[in-house]
C-alpha cells in the first residue's frame, strides 16, 4: 500500500540522507515482481528495475579508466 512506501520513505531519509535513497514504484507491480514465479513475476518492472539499479550503480560508483 502506498501508505507503508510513503512511512518507508519518511523512515529511511529522516537523517537526510534523501539523495542516497530512491524508492522506485512500478505501475501494476506487487512486492516480488522480480520472483519468477507466475502469478508474480512483472516482466516490465522486472526489466525496468534492472536498468534502474545499473542507472543508479553507474552513478553512484563511476569506474574510472
């Protein structure tokens, strides 16, 4: 529920670490949707939050050649 993301939110950046932290929603995406399971598994969140996380570790910890 949108409720607990937003008590989850106000938690995890409450010592202002706010640039630290992304939470990502994913329209018509339970909680496992990366759980290759039917009935579970959202291909679309799955695939986009795989080039979110690659996104956020590229920034986040740039290699330098």
């Amino acid at each position: 529920p949108l409720e607990q993301v937003e008590r989850i939110r106000e938690a995890v950046t409450a010592d202002g670490a706010r640039e630290q932290v992304r939470l990502m929603l994913h329209e018509g995406a339970g909680h496992a949707f990366d759980n290759p399971h039917p009935g579970l598994h959202h291909a679309g969140a799955a695939e986009a939050a795989w080039q979110q996380t690659l996104g956020f570790l590229a920034e986040a910890l740039p290699v330098r050649g």
